[in-house]
C-alpha cells in the first residue's frame, strides 16, 4: 500500500498546475484491474473521474492484464514507462500518468498528451535516481536495514556484521540515507521511508550488486515448476515476477543457489 501511495503521489505531483487532482486510494486490497483508488482530474472547472490501476509496469506482459479491461474511465498510474510501453498504452487506448511526467488520457471531451521537459522530473521524484549514489557497501547496508529494520538501533558495530561491510561503511551508508531523509539517526533512530529505501534499493542492486555476481547459463526445457529447490535457493527475475504478480510466463529463469548449478538442474 505504501509503495502505491508512493507512485500516486510522484505521478499526480507532476501533473500541470492547472490541472488539479484529487486522488482516494481504495483500502481494500484487489487483484482485479482499476480497483486501487478514484481519481478526480479538475480541468478548466470540468471534473472528470477514473477508476484507478497503481502498478510498476516494466514488460509488455505486466501491462497486458489491464488492456482488456481499459475504458475512457479508467486509468494506469505507474512507475516511468519506456517509449516502446507508452507505445503500447496510447495504441490500446489506456489512460496513465506516469513518474516521469508522461499523461495519455482521452476521456470523453478531456484530451491530454503531456511529455516532461527536461530535467522537470528529477526534483520532484522521491523515487528515482538517488541509487546513483549507492556503491555496493551502501546497497548492502539498505538491505539489511530493510530486511531487519531492527537493527538500525544496534551499535554500528553490529551492523557492520549483520551487513557484511566495513565499520566506516555503515557511518557512510547512514550518513547517506539521513540526507536523504530515509532514516532519522536522533535519539531515537527509525525509518522514515521504508517504501522509498525499497524501490532505491532495486535501482541499486541493479546498478551495484548484480554485475558483482558470479552465475553460469544452462539450459533447462523443462517448466519452472518442476524444478525442486533446495534450502536457501530462492528465484529472482521473471520467475520472482511471476510467483509476485502472476502477470508473466517466464522464458528466462534466474536462481539463487550455494548448490552447483550443474547439481541442481540435474535434479
């Protein structure tokens, strides 16, 4: 809930200043389409209402499930969408404001084609680009923070343990993080933005931890489903996407393992 409260409120914020939004986000959570919240656009004194899909949409086939159900009356909000995916929107007809200020809606009299100008999106996301800063010990750092938030009140010490980093790293790290208002490092240490550190950390690990990772490619023609995984493997990629959303049917399976590789497929 709070990673789409998140993408609303970056989306609606780069909205025009004559255009005024007015946004509810539903409480109940839904798999159906178009049911995460009602959106009220006021446009020269016209109210114009949708019905509201909030989604991190990255593949075709995320965006998929919400082309059948599109109207001139519901709308995508989503994280920054790629040319080839607005493509896909504005062919099919789907309304959506994205984080990096793009708008498609056509709603009975309301016409908006909107494209940021440069530069215009950076000051008013939360969200993106602040990984930039993130090395690989920092990118651990927010990983342990966000997998045990806990212990950003044990001493600096153990976090330096429990992250697998160096002690100056970890004063480095919240040095960070505090600057850029995701941790308060007062008496009282806490989060303040656990969604934010979230979708920073999956910009991070992309950029820092990823190409660092030792992996070989195998092939395996059987389904995914099949394959018995042991203690501690975990799935990443378009199998982790599935298991999540189950928007996608994988072709490309990427696994997590301290097994040979070789072992596992084998089994």
């Amino acid at each position: 809930m709070a990673k789409q409260s998140s993408l609303a409120i970056n989306a609606l914020a780069l909205l025009p200043a004559h255009i005024k939004a007015g946004f509810i986000q539903s409480d109940e959570s839904n798999n159906d389409s178009f049911t995460n919240g009602e959106l009220c656009l006021t446009v020269n004194g016209d109210n114009y209402y949708f019905d509201v899909a909030i989604k991190n949409i990255h593949r075709k086939e995320s965006l998929e499930p919400l082309l059948g159900d599109s109207a001139f009356n519901t709308l995508l909000i989503c994280n920054r969408l790629t040319p080839y995916l607005i493509e896909i929107c504005t062919k099919n007809g789907l309304n959506f404001i994205d984080t990096a200020g793009n708008v498609r809606i056509d709603n009975n009299g309301l016409h908006l084609w909107i494209e940021p100008q440069k530069g215009k999106t950076q000051k008013a996301l939360v969200n993106e680009a602040k990984s930039n800063k993130l090395g690989e010990g920092s990118a651990k750092l927010l990983f342990a923070l966000l997998s045990q938030p806990d212990i950003l009140n044990c001493s600096y010490r153990e976090m330096a343990e429990y992250a697998n980093i160096s002690l100056g790293m970890v004063s480095k790290g919240l040095g960070i993080f505090e600057s850029e208002s995701l941790v308060s490092l007062g008496k009282n240490r806490r989060i303040l933005d656990a969604a934010r550190m979230l979708a920073i950390w999956v910009e991070a690990y992309r950029l820092s931890i990823r190409p660092k990772l030792s992996g070989i490619r195998l092939e395996y023609k059987d389904d995914w489903q099949n394959l018995t995984l042991e203690e501690g493997d975990c799935w990443g990629g378009e199998v982790a996407a599935e298991i999540l959303t189950h928007y996608l049917q994988p072709q490309d399976f990427q696994l997590f393992t301290r097994l040979p590789l070789q072992k596992n497929w084998r089994n």
